[in-house]
C-alpha cells in the first residue's frame, strides 16, 4: 500500500500518522519529494482501513498495491482450474465448453427436441432456464419447480449435464441434480446467495453484471470461494454501454484480460451479450478465436410460432453450421 | 404499440402478421409511407410479446407506447403517495424527511450519541447499517442482529424511527421493528427479496442500482406494489458514471424526473453519492433546492479516530449547520 | 510518482531500473514487502514517461502523484479566477453570472425580444447560436456569419455582452466582438482549436464533453491556459449516462468538486443538462444552492409556433420566475 | 415517423396538429387507443422537426422510423464499399487490410525498420503518428511535418501507401501523398473537419469516438459522403467503459453490426482497443474471425529501450506471429 502525504503536512503530522500505522504492525518507508511525500507501507497491510487513511485530512491519495482477490488470483495458483461435472466432463484447463438451449424450458416436447438437437451438433452441457429474472414483474417469469422438472427429463433421455439460474438461496434443495448452477447478471453482487452456494460443493457459472468490473466480478467469485467453493465458472454476457443497436455490448477483451488475472475458467455468453440472433455467430466464432473456454449458446425450436425466428435465439439448424465453425476456429488458433 | 414493418415486404406477409395480433385481441391500423409500414396497435395489447413481434423478419422495430410500471405511474395516480410510520412521521407530499446516522452500528455509545445529536439537529428518522453489502468477502461485514438491538435501544432512547438495510429474505423477521426497511443499490433487481416485502406491508425505501435508469427502478417498485406493498420510498444515491474524482455521480433531475412521472416520495442520499464528505453539504442543498422529499446523511462521531474526518460521514456538528442551511433552501423555493 | 515492482523481480533488474531512472535525475527510495517491492520517485519526476515505465514487465503499475494540470490547479492559485468581461462584468469570485437566450439565432425581432427580456429578468449575458454543431449533415446548422450579425445588433440594443460557440479555427476573426467564445462539448478535445484559442486574451467558455472527466476538462483548460490565455469559464453541462429519460445527466458535484480542484469559474447550462423545459428551473435552483457561479439557460419566445412550448427552452416568462427564485436560493446559502 | 398523442388530448387538438403537419405535406393516419392515440405520418417526413413535435403538450413521444444516414446505409447500397487506394491496394469487399507500424515517427531509421518488417510480415499499410492528439499540452505533440517527411521516405524504400492521422483542416496540403487520411476518436464530432475531408477524394478512416455510438459513428461518416467523398473507411478501436484493467472495451459485435447497417468496410485496432500489448493478439483474432476487413496494430521496434516491451505494441517478432495466425483464422471462417 502506498500514501501520498499533502504538500505542507508538517513532520509532526507524519511521525503521528507513522506511529498509528507502526502500531497495526505496518512497515512504512518514507520518499520525500517537493510537492509530496510518499510512504511505502509494506507488511501486514490487510488491517489498515483504506478508507479511513484516504480520508484523512494530510493524506492526498492512498494506492493498494495487492489485489484484494486472494483464492482466484492466478498470482498465487498459476494453473488453471478445471472443473468437473458428475460425468466427467471438464470445463477450463484446454477443454473447450459447449453449452446450449432454450432460454426458457417451455414443454416437454421443445426440451427433449432442443437437446437432441445441440448434442447431436456437439454440445455437452444443456442449459434451460426455470426461474426467470424479468424487469418486469408483470412478464412470464418462467415455469419454476415444473421447469426444473423437465430438464431433469430431457438429462435422463439425453444424458447432458445441466445448467440452469438459481435466484433465490431458499431454492437450493431443488438445484441438487443441476449439475451447474448459475447466477444471473442482476445477482452477481447479492452477496447473502453467493455465500450460500460458497457453503456447497457445487460448480457455480458466475455472469458478470451489467455493469460491473472485473475485479467486481472476481471479488464475487472470492465470497463464493472464500466459502470454500472452488468449482466456479466466470461468464462474459455483455456489458451496458450508450450503444442502442446491441441490447448489450460483449466485452471480448475480457477472455484474455480474466485469464490473465484468475486461474478460473472464462465462458462467453454471445446471445445476451448481443440481444440479436444474427450477431450470435461472429461473436461465437470472436470468443473461440481469444481463447475462452467455451461457450453458452441460446437453441430453440418452434414450429408453431414460424414467424419468430427468435429475437436471439438459433435456430438447431444454425446452431449445427455454428458449432462446426467454432471448431474450424478452435484449430486454427490452436499453436 | 406500434411496429413498423420493412419496406420489401409483401401484402401475403403484411395481413399474415395483421391476422395474427387480431387473433390476440388488437386492433390495427395501418399507415402506409414509401419507405415502411407503420402498424397502430391498440386494444389488448399487453399480450403481445414484444421481443417475438421485434424479431420477426419482416419488422423493422417496434415502440411500446404505454409505461410498463402502472401501480408507481402518476398517470393513474395524480395525487403524492405519503408514507406514513408507525409513531406518525410522514414521508412524501410536502413533508420534508431527515434520515440521518453512521454507516455502520458500531456500539452502544456511538449510536446513542449520535441519534441524540441528529435528533438535536432536526433529523426525524435514525439510520444504522446492521448487515453492510460489502464487494469483498474479507472487509467488515456488519455487527448483524446485534448492530440491530442496538438500534433498537438508541428508537427507545431518542423515539426516532429507524431505517436499515436488509440484504436477506430470512432476516425479515429481524426486521419487525425496524420502521422503514432499505433495499440496498445492489439488491435492486434482486427480485425475489423485492416479492418478499411486497407480501409485507413494511415501508420500503428502494434504493436505484449503480447503472440502473429510472424506469428499472420503477419497475423494481412495482415488484414489491404488485404484492400489495405501497409504502414505497424511492432513493437516488448516485449512479456509476467514467468520473473518478467522486465515488458516484448525483442524478439530481432524477428527483423532479421521478416526480413527474411517480406519485412516491423521492428522497436524495448524497453521502454515498459523492463518497466525500466536504461533497454532502453541497450536494444536500442541491437536493433540497429541486423538490427532493427528504436527505440521508451519514454523520458519523468518533473520538478514538480524531485523525479522521470520514471518508464520507459528516461530524454532528457539520451536520447541524448543513440541516439549517436546508431548511432555508426549502424556504427560499417554497411557492 | 510510485512504481511498484514485481514479486519475482530480482536484484540486478531492480538494480538496472534504478540505475535508469537515476540517469533521468530522478531520486528513487525503496520499500520491500513481501509481495511487492515499492520505489517513491521524486525530483523531476516529469521527463519519465509513465507509459514505457508502466510497461516494462517487471513493473506491476505506476501511481503518478502530482497532478497533471498545472495552470488551472487550486493548489497552486488558491484564490479564484475572477474572468472580466469588456463592459465591467464579472465572472467568477462570488458574483454570479446569468446567461440567457435562445438556443439559435433566427431573426433580428427574435434575438431583440427575447435580449430585452432576459435583460429585464436580471440576465447579464446574452447567448445565442450562429454556428451550431448538429450530429446530422441535413439538420439546420445555423445561420453562421448572419446570426453574428445579429446578435451584435441585439449588443447594441441592450448593451448585453455576448457568448456564442465558435466550430472552426479560420472563424477567429468573426468572434472579435463576441465577449466570450464558446467551446462546445464535441470541441472539448479538439486540441488545435484549444491552442489557437489559448493564443487570444479572449473569455473562453469551456464546455464539458459528454463522456468526459472532470480531469480531462480541466486538461482542455490547460491548453488553452498554457498558451497564455487565462480567462477561462468551465462549463458543466451534463454527460451521458444510460438514463434515457433526460437527454444527459446533470453531474450537480462536478461543481464542488471542481471548485475544489481549480480555481476557474463554474457555470452550469440546465438547459443541454437536461433537454427539457420542465427539468430546468429545478436543475437552475440545484447549481445555484450547490455553489455554482452562474447559469447558462435557453429561453426562447415563439409566437408563430403557439403549439410548441419548447423542448428544453424556457419562455421568457417563466425565465423571470426562475431568475427570481434563483436569486431567493442565492440569498438562502450565502453564508 | 409515429407521434403517440397523451391520454386527455382533445379532438379539436389533435385536428390542429394534424392540419399542422398536412400543411408540410405529410401524410397522417390515426389509430385511436384506450391509453394513447396514435399518428402514423408518411411521406415528406424529412422537413418535420421531431424536437418541436416531441416538446408539444399534447405529444407524449415521438419515434423515427427512417434512420438518418444515407448515404453510408446499406439500405439503400447493399453491395460492400471498395476503398482503392492510389497503388491499387483494396479495403473492403472480401479483402484483408493489414495496416501496421509505429504510434509515433521518431527517426528515419524506425520507420524505415519498421516498414520494411511489417511489410515482410505481410502488411499492405504502413501507419504512423506525426500529430498526435495528446490530453496534456505538455506531452510529446508528435513530429509533425517532419514526421510526414520521414512517412514519405518509408514509402518511397517500401512501396506501402501510408495513413497518419489529421488533426487540423489547415494542415490538410501536407497530407497530399497520404494515401488515407485518419480521423481520430477525439475528432469523430469535429464536423468542420469532416466537411473539409468531405470535399476531397482522399479515403478517410474515421474513428469511433470514446463513447459514440454506432449511429453517431455513421452519422459523422455522412457528413463526409454528403459533401461528395465516398471513400469512408470506419474504424472500431474501443469504447469507454467502467472497466480499469483495460484502456477501453473493444466492442466486437460492433463489426457485424455495422456490415450490416452500412456498406463501408469496417477496420479494427486492437491496439487502441486494450492498450495492452499481450491483448493486442487475442482480439486482433477475434476480430478476424467475426468478419472484420482489416486490423490496424500498432508495432515498434525499439532496440534503445531494451527494458520495455511497449505498452500497446508489438514487437516485429510478435507481428510475424499474430499476422500468420490472422490469416490461419480468415481461413478457417471463410465459408
């Protein structure tokens, strides 16, 4: 941690200010300069109240030099993580992760159909939501218990892990066969359920939120691991920014930026981050080429509603040409 | 509702699509130009599902016409909700509220000393952070249920109501006494918590999210009324902007903006939204000068750290002198 | 400035920077921790180029202490910047600037009606457009050279000085009578019209840039300033957010804030802040409790558009209310 | 254009507005609702001015169905735009652009270096600062005249058409052998500029401003192209965010998005975009793969200052790599 001292702070000021620090154990080694003087403080730094110091009246601006993420900081565990499902499959560490489904499980029938679908073209993990969060309290907010329910079905008849959104902490017991569970972009900071699933053993896909920060992002990832949870999956779905055409906007020089920071593995998440079906592809085809671990890909089906072609949804059929490009890509960068 | 359909697309597609929303129950009416189509919607048309109708191919966009929140729109309710708490107090419709107190509860002492000194200054309800949000796992995380108690001993003490914020769905019975329950910034769109005290009839002050714009934090309380909760306080406590001199950025025409289109209390928090203290004097004129219904202020006493002014709380006496000053602001704009 | 090295970084590379930046004749105080090692740099610390140091891969970031606007910084002028215009008026130290017109320049009984009428309500500055910065090529851009004309006429009229916004360097010479040159916030940056403007004597009125910080404004003023032209005017005038209910955000703390960091006037423009009419008398009152030095607002008087009442400008009767409100606020917070 | 009429608006009323708009030749359709009544207008829209519409107290909102731009909208062109430059090197239309070199000319021998090494690499573009937009006056401004000079040389030795960076319409004689003339993010909105660069017959490549949208992107390309020169190449480098640990935030779906509403080619700096040397190769691939027409990268050779490896750019080494797996990656989504 670094302080930087006000022009005209007087000796007997610092000393004062040397001395407090002295006594939360802190070594501080003082640089003094004509507008400023600087103190190094190195040691047991954790304790000091950066705050605090920041605040006080001689003191100009306070620099944390460590990272304040400890447990998914690459620093301090340079390999990567993978994590495994209950069928072996892997996710992170040169394992490439292909995630795909409804955005809603609707009926029977559209789950079985979607995941036949996606596994056939190649993904190895089904996705499906069944609690929706929606801006709106008057919107569909998904088919809850009974979507659960069908996922499990379409598991039993497919054999694809699953991943669906958990949003509340009193749901927990109905997660037990999800093999992944996710929290929502608008939960990444509801800290009270992130210690929670830090409590279990699950593996937990962690969206960032709208308009939070990596090291916000990391920082959550720290409450879910500090609980002793170390199975957790980082996903980029897009940033808000002024920029209206896209509902989002996909921060791809996060993939190569998170990997750089944290050992955990990165998915990217193209159909929220771009709120348009057309932009789904180039910006799969973007992530395997920068190197993410995998993608999670909205697939729906539907006959009856043939003038939808899903405001950011592809169709099995488009999924398939994407899924083999992906591929192509995933060769073509691998050194 | 209106959607306005692409230039290229045939009469088959066009009466296709009319017949389709005239089977959900919607008028249309069509506005023929060289370059589109424009189709009036009007009848049932909440039915439609808005992101389907955008992605058909042949529509260019659709523009939603009536407000999604209902229950908080002024429209249907010209007259100001007050809110009004258990010993009286009334919040919203001309009374102008002072919530005033530390950020943190940390003893007996400290918030019995300041809720008698903020008291003294004019201030009508007490705030006291009981379980504090915190990004990182690692920093101070509240005193809980005793940073509650205490609470409730400085209510006995001083007859002053109490705010404080609830960042979990199992501590609402903790909460009990407590006269206006906060929802904190990053819990706006934590929307099961926001269902849970719709079941209640506590009064709610709803803080906006970091990014969130004004109609989220609408349609956030029209979770949390939909339930059949109206006591709904709205709080602007500044949002995320690329500034990094202050902490947030103060939306002060959120106030006259929330206004005009709610009839809820809109009160102005400018101790979190600036992060500095020599900010909130400012700041809290500001709010006061534009029809805010109310200021909270951190004020903050501690002997033991004479080095530190707070990062953001005011001293009681700053804050006696800020609390006069507002009062004759609320003279000079009064009509 | 502060360098910090990192964990791994052995003697001699630390040795070998050391020695580098010594030969810059700048001195370098160490401070080892156990994960990172600190130097303190000081002396002429302003030949180190930030980037290359910050880049170098035994370097884990660089602090730089001092900041880098020099001529506009408080620190170093603690006394505010008084700017005098020809005719006497002044603009920052305590008096307090009215601004008043209409967003265009459109006829010479326009521009004369709506000057005698902000004159009559207290204004002391007449704006008006001639050269108008529109995102569109086939939107009106102004009526140039003419509307200059005329507001030269509606000087002499009512001995108003003037404010009008300046777009191309080769139109210097048209400006010579105009009292203080506007710089827009699509200009904030456009370096080579700063340094020409900073080769004048003229008030310079410089407006903040939509998704610019404070510290970048107060860069642009630098420009200028460092050319030798000192009588700059900061102007806050609202940046983009993701709100959409208001055209941008009155960032109401910018003022403190840059009070606090320089010693340049302030203005405030609710007008652009804004974008509409009925925000800006409690924006206007917000500036004025919050310590701004004047006020920039469109009025506009429109018989021939009886419809219209303006989308963010005032008539020139409800100009006279908030004038006088304006002044009621101003007497309310004079200490 | 649709014009939505509030809830209370009265016959006599909405006959006015609509004479009103039927004497600007505009053709009106009304689709009366429960809530709203709705105007669809058709026709000669173009003379209406939307804020005067939208700011009437009868009209709730205003939506534009054409968009603004022209002459850049694929609407109206759907086949790609082809920029050739004077030695026949193609830009857009299936070709890939390699632009690469130096952010700033410092020698002779740099650029020379450099150009000769990009251009073994595969480069067909040799880029180089000689203005450079700096926000501190008192940072290095670029070699300027000179700097061009030394740009000439190394086209001379190399054959490789130039581009450099424009910052003055004054200076507009001494770019005359540049084979495209740069328009920097700063300058986005310096519309005199882009008039002046719109009388020409240089190819131009404009630069997304830091927080500009797509639309204000294209809207700033039409300012050039309405005064007659075609030949706009678009350029996405990175947006600003709320992120830190990169400079700004590539915006990848930006590319697709724009092919898609514009026919000009749309190139990418990656350089720019993260501000990060070892991003540089991650999101030049990604760019690659979602159909981008070219990349602009910044490369230095910098054998004095052997202790860095630049901030943003690569090494010539780093160039061969990152330039062979580009084309690894064009190939592979080639379809």
């Amino acid at each position: 941690m670094v302080a930087v001292l006000k022009h005209g702070t007087t000796k007997e000021q610092t000393e004062l200010l040397i001395n407090w620090l002295k006594n939360q154990n802190v070594d501080v080694n003082v640089s003094e300069g004509h507008e400023y003087t600087v103190l190094g403080l190195v040691g047991n730094t954790r304790n000091i109240d950066v705050d605090l110091l920041a605040s006080l009246d001689m003191v100009e601006s306070v620099k944390v030099v460590s990272e304040p993420f400890k447990k998914c900081n690459r620093k301090f565990h340079p390999d990567d993580t993978v994590v495994t499902l209950a069928n072996g499959t892997q996710i992170g560490g040169g394992s490439f992760c292909m995630i795909a489904g409804p955005c809603s499980v609707e009926t029977h029938d559209q789950i079985i159909l979607v995941a036949e679908r996606v596994k056939a073209a190649g993904a190895n993990v089904l996705r499906g939501g069944a609690f929706k969060p929606r801006t709106s309290p008057y919107d569909f907010q998904g088919l809850k218990a009974e979507g659960l329910e069908l996922l499990m079905e379409a598991k039993k008849v497919t054999g694809l892990p699953l991943i669906s959104e958990i949003m509340n902490i009193n749901h927990l017991d109905m997660f037990e066969d999800v093999d992944i569970i996710q929290v929502g972009a608008r939960n990444m900071q509801n800290f009270e359920l992130l210690k929670e699933l830090g409590r279990t053993h699950h593996p937990i896909l962690l969206k960032r939120g709208l308009a939070n920060t990596m090291k916000e992002l990391l920082m959550s990832a720290e409450y879910i691991m500090s609980g002793g949870n170390e199975n957790v999956i980082l996903c980029e779905r897009g940033i808000r920014t002024f920029e209206t055409y896209t509902r989002n906007t996909l921060d791809i020089s996060a993939v190569p930026m998170l990997h750089d920071l944290s050992h955990l593995p990165v998915i990217v998440d193209p159909s929220h981050a771009s709120g348009i079906a057309k932009l789904v592809r180039p910006c799969a085809l973007a992530a395997a080429a920068c190197g993410a671990d995998g993608l999670m890909i909205e697939v729906h089906n539907d006959p009856i509603h043939a003038l939808c072609d899903g405001a950011q949804s592809l169709t099995p059929d488009q999924y398939d040409e994407v899924a083999a490009t992906v591929r192509k890509v995933l060769a073509a960068v691998a050194q």
